[in-house]
C-alpha cells in the first residue's frame, strides 16, 4: 500500500458513529487510534453529522467513552448549519425542526428560532424528539416559500445490534414529498465542512485526511473537498458495496486499529 497521501497529512478529521463506536460498544483500539496521531504529532477534529446532540455533548460524551476531547476537538453539522444561516440568511426567522440540543446550538450561534406562527427558513435536523406538530408547521412554511436547509443526509444511524434510527435525511425524504422542496444539506457530503476547518486551523484541504465509515458522506465529503479519505469497514459499508459506489475512497481498511498501524509504521 502506498501511504504517501497519508503522510502527509496533519489533520485528520474523524467520523464517530460506526467509525469509532457503535452506541456505547468503543470498537477495539479507537482509543489508541487517537493516541497514535498525537504521538505522531498530527491533530484531530471529531466530525459528525450527527446534529441530534450539541458539539458540548460530544465533548462529553467522547470523555465519558474514554476518548481526549477538548471542545477545540469537536465540529458538527448542527454547528456548521448554524454559521451558513449566519452567513445567508441573516436574521432570517428560522423554524426548527430538531432536538432541544439543536435548537440550542443554533440560538449559541445567534440564530433567530421562529416561534411556530412565521418563517423564512426551515432549519431540518437528525430529530429524535420528532412530533407531527413540527412536520405540519414546516410542511406550512415550505408551500408558502421558506427556504429549506438541512443540517445533514444520512437516511438512517446505525445502532447497536443491527437497528437503525431514521435520520434527518428520512425526515427531509417526507417533507419533499409533502411540498415538492429539495432541501440543502449543509452536512457532510457538502464540502462547506471541511473548508470551514481548513480556513480556521490553517491546513489545505489536501493535507486533511476524512476517516470514516459512509461512503456517500465521509468519504464524498473528502472527494467533494480534495482532501485525502479513509473508509473503515467497521460500519456500514461493506467491501461488496465498493465495486457499484461511485465514491471512491483512497484507502479502505478494515477499522481504526489498522490505520494506527499504517501511521505508526509510516512516520517520517
């Protein structure tokens, strides 16, 4: 294997469900895995598309698993999805549908949350306190011309013991079909992710390196961005599914533990 793409990149930024857990399950090594980059003096971002939980609850929750986290350490959809409405629609009304966590880090970010009678925009995150209130009220503002933007894609996220949760882009698929609006995802394959921390820590694009376990997200987020990308076959992409992906990856391996080994055994 030639791991010259891999050395030189300094940054890694690192997908979390399915990549370095499963639920509470650690997968074997993950933990080293992080201690192999700062040893080798390369840093890290963990990266979710995750926009259910606040980057403060990742930070807590990586801690809680046994994983170095510093607040620095965390970048998520919801947190990305936060500073575009910043950016393009300032002031703008929002109505969100999301977790309490979400519409938290949208309003730490200064985002203006509709109180359900007006909106400009409809702000769709990974909703696990869903109800059908907030589909009738998005359904109303989307017909009548808000804007729709979507923090992240995946249909679905992975769960213990082979279940799935449906994921933002589930939830989008029916409010398309309620209204006929496509929604803009803000979140990972959307290269808007990486160059946000490419601009704010300095490394191009082409030294950070995109670990992760989804090809049409981790991985095409890389390939979106011209950065470097690893698929991990510890979740949900098998190695039959590579021949019929469009998406590929630079490196496949099996988990985090053999990309410690490949780094740890490729130091300059």
């Amino acid at each position: 294997m030639n791991v010259e793409k891999l050395k030189a990149c300094s940054l890694f930024l690192l997908d979390m469900d399915g990549t370095l857990y499963l639920g509470d399950q650690v997968f074997p090594g993950a933990v080293d895995f992080i201690r192999t980059l700062t040893e080798s003096g390369r840093d890290y971002i963990y990266l979710t598309n995750n926009s259910s939980r606040a980057g403060t609850d990742y930070v807590s929750r990586l801690q809680r698993l046994g994983f170095p986290c510093r607040p620095e350490n965390v970048f998520t959809s919801g947190m990305a999805t936060a500073m575009y409405l910043n950016e393009n629609f300032p002031g703008a009304s929002v109505y969100p549908v999301g977790t309490a966590a979400f519409m938290n880090e949208l309003r730490s970010y200064g985002v203006a949350l509709s109180d359900g009678e007006s909106a400009q925009v409809v702000c769709v995150g990974f909703d696990t306190e869903l109800v059908y209130e907030k589909l009738e009220r998005a359904v109303h503002f989307l017909r009548r011309g808000a804007a729709f933007i979507a923090a992240n894609p995946d249909w679905v996220c992975p769960m213990p013991e082979n279940e799935v949760l449906p994921d933002c882009g589930s939830i989008c698929a029916l409010l398309t079909a309620a209204t006929g609006v496509e929604p803009l995802f803000i979140g990972k394959p959307n290269r808007s992710m990486v160059d946000l921390i490419s601009a704010k820590t300095g490394v191009p694009n082409g030294q950070i390196c995109c670990v992760g376990d989804r090809l049409y997200t981790d991985i095409a987020v890389a390939v979106n961005a011209g950065a470097v990308s690893v698929l991990v076959l510890s979740g949900e992409t098998t190695r039959e599914m590579l021949p019929q992906s469009s998406v590929k990856p630079d490196y496949v391996l099996a988990d985090v533990m053999e990309l410690a080994s490949v780094l740890g055994n490729s130091q300059s």
